[in-house]
C-alpha cells in the first residue's frame, strides 16, 4: 500500500522505560487510514506502551513512527497530536468538568473554539452517543457504560481522525461492552475514522478489519481476524479465546462437519438442529 494510504507506518521502532526495562522491539508494520485494527497480545507484551507511542504520549528510543506521512518527533507533536483521539480504561481518569457538558467541552476550550461552535458540537456528539439527557449530570452520577460513552464523545467532539481505544471496554459489563462495542461499528461504517483497538475481546477483534499481534515486545502476526481465531496456539500465546461460534465451527469440523462461513447465527442454529434431529 503507497505511505499515502496509511495513518501510520512505524519502522523498526523500539522503546524501554530504562536499561532494564525494554518493552518493543524493532516493530514494523502499517495501518491503513479508514481501517480498523486490533493490537492484541498477552499482558506485558507493550500492547499500551505502543499507544501511547502513536498518540505521542512517548517519544520513541528507535526507530520512526509517521502520521499521516510525517514523521513523529519532538517538533511535530504538537501538530499530530490534535489529530488522534485516545479513549482509556477507566474513564473516571478522563473526566475533568463537573457535568458532563463541561468535560465534553473541556477539550474544546483548550483549542479556543467559538462558544457557538463549542456548543453545537457538545450537543452534536451528546446526540450521537445518546447522553444528551446527562449533560447536567456529575459524573459520578453516572453508570459505567455512560461513563465510557462521555469518554468517547469528548474525543470525538475534537473531531480526530485517528481514535485508539486502550481496553476500553475491559472495566464494563456485558451490555456496556456490547454497546461500545456498536459504538466502535458506527465510528467505522462512517468511514470518517482509522481505529485501532487495544483489547482482549473477541467480539471486538472480529468485528475489526486486522490483527496484529504482539509478543515479547516485537510483532509476532499481522493477520485477519479469522485467520487469528483458526490459529490455536497463536491464540493461547495471546491470552484470548477465540468467539463461540468459531470454536463450534472448529469442533465441528472435527467430527467431519463442515459449514459455510457466512451462516447466519440463525442458520447455523437452523443447520445443527437439522443434523440433530436427522439421525
């Protein structure tokens, strides 16, 4: 793919937190703009210490990060920087007003923005994550889910093409998590952003374009999803099961039983209970 066609090109770059502390490796891969990738990979394996390399939140001990075709370093941060959002963990690390209008607009006053045009953006973003009606709450009023949804409309009222999510779902139960997760798919389908996920959550890594793979500090695939959830030990090495239906598929083909990929989850309902009731 030309370098034009990528939001990031990192080349063999390295980083450690000190002479005893190496963390990555000669990493070099690229992801296209538009693309949704997933960053997985066992704890420990620099997963987070590489977002925050991308967001700029680290500078590099070797090697060359680009954003968009330029080259990420000291004199340019300031620059790239306005132009990836990160959305974390704990979103209680990310609140900074007392409503969630003010923490929403936070951000927009440190780029000095128009009241008006502060507004309609709050409003916006509060309407398309649909917390308009908590924008007079304190964030501790708040559910977790809700949380994670401010977190994300305050980023993407700075209006960033790049979003990277640091297990942003990992602290959410699972009807928080599935609806971030709906979140994510809308961000894609409008073809406005490049994602990158950092997660364990297969849901989330399938419903994404790629996979890279980090192991030991340096990128051990760089694959799709599908490829990733028929890898077995690909997948122990990664901390990560594989979703439901694709360990059943895997099962099934054990026994000789082989079904099209692109069933329904009512057509393979339908399919199982056909074989099971035919013998």
């Amino acid at each position: 793919m030309e370098e034009a066609g990528l939001a990031f090109e990192l080349q063999h770059v390295s980083f450690a937190y000190g002479p005893e502390r190496p963390v990555l490796s000669d990493v070099t891969c690229g992801i296209p703009r538009g693309s949704w990738v997933s960053l997985v990979g066992p704890n420990g394996c620099g997963k987070s210490t590489l977002a925050k390399l991308l967001g700029g939140l680290l500078a590099v001990n070797g090697g060359t990060i680009l954003v968009e075709g330029i080259p990420l370093n000291q004199e340019t941060v300031g620059r790239i920087r306005p132009r990836i959002g990160m959305v974390f963990q704990n979103p209680d690390n990310q609140f900074i007003g007392a409503t969630v209008e003010e923490d929403i607009a936070f951000g927009l006053e440190g780029r000095c923005l128009p009241r008006e045009e502060m507004t309609e953006r709050v409003q916006r973003y509060a309407g398309k994550l649909e917390i308009g009606h908590l924008l007079s709450k304190h964030p501790s009023e708040l559910s977790g889910g809700q949380k994670q949804r401010v977190a994300v409309a305050a980023i993407l009222a700075m209006e960033p093409g790049i979003v990277i999510f640091d297990e942003a779902s990992s602290m959410l139960d699972e009807k928080a998590r599935g609806e971030l997760l709906e979140i994510v798919r809308d961000m894609k389908r409008s073809g406005e952003y490049t994602i990158i996920s950092i997660t364990h959550d297969a849901e989330e890594i399938m419903a994404s374009d790629r996979a890279i793979v980090l192991r030991d500090g340096e990128v051990a695939a760089d694959l799709t999803p599908r490829e990733l959830f028929e890898d077995e030990e690909l997948l122990r090495s990664c901390r990560v099961i594989a979703p439901y239906r694709i360990r059943l598929e895997r099962e099934l083909r054990r026994q000789g039983i082989h079904l099209p990929p692109d069933l329904s989850e009512e057509e393979v309902a339908d399919t199982l209970w056909q074989l099971a009731t035919s013998k």
